[in-house]
C-alpha cells in the first residue's frame, strides 16, 4: 500500500475523523494472512478494502495460486462465522439457501437454512454451477436476505462473499451472467508469484507439507469491530470536484469505442465507497484522485464489455480501463 499521506494532498480535505482503528485492523490482518501467503498483497489490500465497504469480492487466477486459501485465511482472521460451498453442475439452489422441510414431531414446516447463511461465505469454483444456482445469490449477494415460500430471512452482520473461478478451465463451466458480476463490488486477478517470491514459498513449506502453520492464524477482527470501521468509512470526506470524475469516468464506459457494455451507476457508487476505504487504510480522511485510480480497474474490469471486434484482436479491458482514466483531466 502506497503512503499517500502528504502536504501535495491538503486541498482535498480537513482533516477530523480518526481513522486509527482501521490502520490497526489493517495491520493486525495482514500480520496473520502473512505469515502463511507470501505476496499477493495488492489481493490482499482489495479485499479488506471491499470487507470494509460491505461488498463481495471474485478472485479470478489459474490453479495452484492460493485463490481458496487466501479466502480461508482472511476468513481466519475474523472472527465471524465461515462456511464454505464448493459449486459444482448438479448443486441445486436449494442447496445454497436452504428448504421448508416438514416436521413430523411438531407438525409444522420449518425452513432449514442453507450454507449461505454465514457471515462470511466461500463459494469454490463459482463458474461449475449451472444458472439457476448461480440466481439464487442474487438476491442475497444484493439486499443481504433470501426468500423462500413467502417468508424473507435477513442476513447477520457482516455479510460478505468471497467467490473463486478459473478463467482458463472450460469444461463443465458456465459463464457468470452480467447481473452476478455486477454484484461483486471487485474482481481481483491473481498473477503468478515473481521468482522471489516462488523461492519465499518453497523456503517456508519446505518442513511443512501438510500446511500445519495455517493453525498458527488467529482471529483478530470482531464484527463489532468491523462495524464501526465501516461506520468511519462513510464519514472519509470526498470533494464533489471527485465525484464529477467518478460520473466521467463512468460515463465514459457507456460511450467508449471499443466498449459493447458500459458501468452501470452501482459501479460508480462502488468507487466512491472503495476510494474512501482506501485513503482510510492509508491513514487519511479524504479521498484523493489516487485512491480512485487505485480501485478504478477493479471494480470496472467485470463490468464493461469489449466489442466483439476489439474482443478479436485481443484488446484486454483494462487497457480501455486505462485509456479512459488517463483521457480525463485530474481535479486539482
């Protein structure tokens, strides 16, 4: 995470909330994730950043980069309830948010909940779940409640998804519809470690095939805690001149070239919440235009469409993603 805390930022904001207590969750989680992951700290930085803006995160990489055990120990350093759903072709929705069963002994139905209902929920291999099951998170995933039989349950305090996917496997896949992706606050990709790091790795599991220094991860955040962080979150000033970028930027995805499928307005609501989590974990509470282009991509990359053409010729999004951020001038 970049210091951004200096003189060239003064004009942004005054200076009134305390932001201590995320700074020292920030620390006290990342202390306990590291001592098992090594790198991964942009992945890292995100996710806290969407646990403290009240959103849902897709982790997208190849096999074998700790997608799921990344998931698992940020869950480990919470301590809140955590289940976990492996998705696969045959899993009813059902299965994920529960039935009305019968009774016998008091004569009576009963809903029986599902594994969704978690503070925090790991959902393995998203993408193997046909779309009748992938539709029933999107209630849950959007207004933190499941309906079943005409009777609403709401979700407890913290609510939060953490969804893993393999971009490159497509047998027995399906593809995510545009409605569940916009659900996910970010989709962060995971890249391979560098050389240094791959060394760190085989340095520290050398002794330990079995991963035994994964029980050495404590919880170190309470719900109430993780309340009132995001309750210090809404409070991080952002000058309007900030806002007006955001909408550019949005609205520049909807008139872009090469861009079948522009940001809808719960992407640039998703930046301004994200742009103040961050200059919070930076130790300051004002948004400044670097913590918008910091979460920019993101929060963006699931959510625009390319054109089929510029699909073809093998245009990445965040190029475009880049290209429109740098084509719009920087409040001062």
């Amino acid at each position: 995470m970049n210091d951004l805390n200096d003189n060239a930022y003064d004009n942004y904001g005054p200076s009134s909330v305390d932001v201590t207590k995320i700074q020292e969750a920030v620390y006290k989680v990342k202390s306990e994730v590291q001592k098992i992951i090594v790198g991964q700290h942009n992945m890292i930085d995100l996710t806290l950043i969407a646990l403290f803006a009240g959103g849902h995160v897709l982790l997208e990489g190849v096999p074998g980069i700790a997608k799921t055990l990344a998931a698992k120990l940020m869950a480990q350093t919470l301590n809140v309830e955590f289940k976990r759903i492996q998705f696969t072709p045959d899993l009813m929705p059902s299965d994920v948010t529960g039935t009305t069963i019968f009774n016998q002994q008091q004569s009576k139905f009963e809903f029986n909940r599902g594994p969704i209902f978690s503070n925090l929920v790991l959902i393995d291999e998203i993408n193997r779940a046909p779309a009748k099951t992938q539709a029933s998170l999107f209630e849950v995933m959007e207004e933190k409640q499941v309906s079943v039989d005409g009777t609403t349950y709401k979700m407890s305090f913290p609510f939060m998804v953490l969804a893993t996917q393999n971009p490159i496997e497509q047998e027995g896949t399906y593809k995510l519809p545009e409605a569940q992706l916009d659900r996910f606050l970010f989709r962060i990709i995971l890249e391979y470690p560098a050389l240094e790091e791959e060394r760190q790795i085989l340095y520290r599991f050398k002794d330990d095939f079995k991963k035994r220094q994964v029980a050495n991860v404590q919880a170190v955040l309470t719900a109430q805690e993780i309340k009132e962080c995001q309750e210090i979150i809404e409070k991080i000033y952002i000058k309007d001149q900030l806002l007006d970028y955001i909408a550019e930027i949005i609205h520049n995805t909807r008139s872009h070239a090469d861009l079948f499928l522009g940001a809808s307005p719960r992407a640039s609501l998703a930046i301004m919440q994200t742009s103040k989590a961050y200059a919070a974990m930076n130790g300051r509470d004002f948004v400044t235009p670097d913590d918008i282009r910091f979460v920019a991509s993101p929060v963006l990359n699931h959510r625009i469409i390319l054109t089929p053409e510029r699909e073809m010729e093998g245009l990445q999004i965040e190029d475009v993603i880049e290209e429109i951020i740098s084509g719009i001038e920087v409040p001062r």
